[in-house]
C-alpha cells in the first residue's frame, strides 16, 4: 500500500521516545561530566532539514530550561559564515542532530567546529555513523531510524532527546517527568490524530502553520512535511508575525493550523478570530480547551504538559495531516519526489 511504511513509522512513534528516553538514562552521567569538563557559555544546536527544525525546538526550550544562551543554526551556515555564529571570545559547545549521521553538511560542521577547539555532541539514530565517530559524545535514539524517507519518528525522538538535554543540563527534574510521560500520552495522541486529520485540508491549495517558542521549530516541520509529502504550498511563521504581510494571501483556500502554547494564547485567539474573518479554515493545538466558535477544528490536548513537551504531541497532527494530503493526492508519501534520505554532496 501506497504510504504504508510511513504510517507505521508515525502511528509506532511513541514506542521510539520510550527507546530514547531509556537510553537517554544510561547516558546522564556522562552528558553531566561532558559539561563540567568544557562549561560552555552558549550552545549552538545545528543540522539539516528536519533535523535542523528539531535544533530550533531544542534550542528555544535549552535557553529557556537551562539558563544557557542557545540558538540554532543550519549546519550549512557553520560551514559558510562561522563568524555569523560563534562570537568572537566565548566558548561555545556544538549539539548536531542527524538521523542518518551522513549528511554532508551536519559531517562538515562538526569537523569544522572540532578544529577549533569547540566541543560537539551528537544526536543521532545511527550509534555508528560517520557523525557519531567524530563528535566528542554521541546521544543516541536506538529506535529512531526509518525505512521512509521523510522523517517523522526520528525527528520526535531526537527532538526527545534535545529537551532531555536541556532537562539534564538545567536540572529540571519536573521536566524530566514530564518528558517521561511523553510515551503513554502519545499513544492516545496518536490515536486521535489520524482519523481527525484525514479530512482536514481536502480542498486546500495553501497551508500555513502557526508557532510561537518551543513549537516555532515544530511548524516549520509541519511546513516541510507538507511539502516534501504532498507538494503543496506549505508556510511557517511566528503566529504574530501572520499579520504582518502573509495575512494577504489568508483566504477561503488556506489552512492554518496553530501549535499553540500557553504564552501565547491570548494573542494567538485574536490572531484566530483574523484568519477566520478572512476566510481561512484554522486548526488550534493547545493544551487547554478554547472557545469552540473562534475555531473551525479546537484540539485540546488536556495532557497538562508544559509547551515544550507537550510541543512534541503536536507532532503526529502535523505528520497525519500532510501524509493525508499525499495520499488524497495519489502520491507516495514513502516515496517523495527528487528525495533522497540522506544528502551527500
Ligand atoms: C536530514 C535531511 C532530511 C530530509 C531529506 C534529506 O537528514 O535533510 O530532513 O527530509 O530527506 O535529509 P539527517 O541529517 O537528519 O540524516
């Protein structure tokens, strides 16, 4: 069947956090020495692709968790501009994430990075790849690899270790917890996602996803999901940022789905109210049930998680929703056109 082995990558997802986060716990200790040994006054999270969308994620919630000045970068940007990303004087430690541990670019960074004295830890689904050997230590996901394509339980679960690093390095132990959830929630989550997000968008020749914080990296996946599997016109921005100029093109054939975070929902409900007035058919994500009529489809979680967690449950609604625009397409969500797995150059 057309797609199948995508389907069983993202309805098997949670059983890849579960993976990750046991794993994640045999290897505490060291990422623990790692730290004290080379304190690092700023973190750069890098990669490419979708990995490079899990660094913002990572990023976003290790500045906020850890106290640390973070950002994330594309791996490419390392290679072209370092200037541009490490500041003259301080002391920066390197976290890139790739599934494959292949990827040109992600390779070349850490090379680069390591003949200037910066420390580099690896995220990675594949213990024994290229990237795994050359970083300083590498944080594995032992179920995160995939046979598609495009990735979908690898992102989850290395976005599952980067806020484990954060947890682990801000000595959030309520994160943790919360982290350890993750698994059970998303069983139900995943569950719900599916049949809902079959008939979303059926008609829709525009989709624009919404993310403020932690869940700003995880719209720009939804955004790439939907265009690498169904080619169609995907956008992501900061949810504010929708009004400034995008908000022209919000019409009767727009999707807009909103990952919504506690910070932001106040703004973002009058944000919804706009594009609604517009036209746009809007799906909210959030923690807390909305008011049903400022929305076309309100999805509560009521997991009681804190934005970057609960940001990674957000995700089997994005994957659903541009692995059903595929298939409605006739195209092979397994099989994305010009894709290749890996980028080597
Ligand atoms: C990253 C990546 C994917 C993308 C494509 C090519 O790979 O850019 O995000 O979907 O298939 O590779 P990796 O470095 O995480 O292995």
């Amino acid at each position: 069947m057309r797609g199948s082995l995508t389907l069983r990558e993202i309805s098997g997802q949670p059983a890849a956090w579960s993976a990750a986060l046991a794993r994640f716990e045999k290897d505490a200790a060291r990422v623990d020495r790692f730290f004290e040994e080379r304190p690092p006054d700023e973190v750069i999270f890098t990669g490419c692709g979708s990995s490079y969308y899990l660094s913002m994620t990572a990023a976003s919630a290790f500045q906020q968790i850890a106290g640390l000045r973070a950002k994330a970068v594309p791996a490419s940007e390392i290679l072209q501009f370092p200037d541009s990303v490490f500041a003259r004087g301080a002391s920066p430690m390197l976290v890139a994430a790739s599934r494959s541990g292949t990827t040109t670019e992600t390779l070349r960074a850490v090379k680069a990075v390591a003949r200037r004295g910066i420390p580099a830890i690896c995220l990675t689904c594949a213990a024994h790849s290229p990237l795994a050997r050359s970083a300083d230590l590498a944080l594995c996901s032992p179920a995160g690899g995939e046979q598609s394509v495009v990735m979908t339980k690898s992102f989850s679960s290395l976005l599952v270790l980067g806020l484990l690093l954060a947890a682990q390095r801000g000595g959030d132990s309520e994160l943790r917890r919360e982290l350890g959830r993750l698994p059970a929630l998303g069983w139900r989550v995943v569950k719900a996602a599916l049949p809902l997000m079959r008939e979303i968008g059926t008609t829709a020749s525009r989709f624009v996803f919404l993310g403020a914080g932690p869940a700003h990296g995880i719209a720009w996946e939804a955004m790439l999901k939907m265009t690498e599997m169904a080619q169609r016109t995907a956008m992501a921005y900061h949810p504010l940022e929708f009004r400034h100029g995008p908000i022209a093109v919000a019409g009767p054939a727009t999707v807009a789905v909103v990952f919504g975070t506690d910070a932001g929902a106040t703004l973002e409900t009058a944000l919804v109210r706009d594009l609604r007035k517009h036209g746009a058919a809007v799906v909210v994500l959030r923690d807390a049930p909305g008011r049903a009529s400022d929305t076309e489809v309100g999805v509560s979680l009521g997991v009681g998680l804190s934005d970057a967690p609960r940001s990674v449950l957000y995700l089997p609604f994005a994957q659903a929703l541009a692995y059903w625009r595929a298939v409605g397409a006739g195209l092979d969500p397994d099989r994305p056109q010009h894709l290749t797995s890996v980028v080597c150059l």
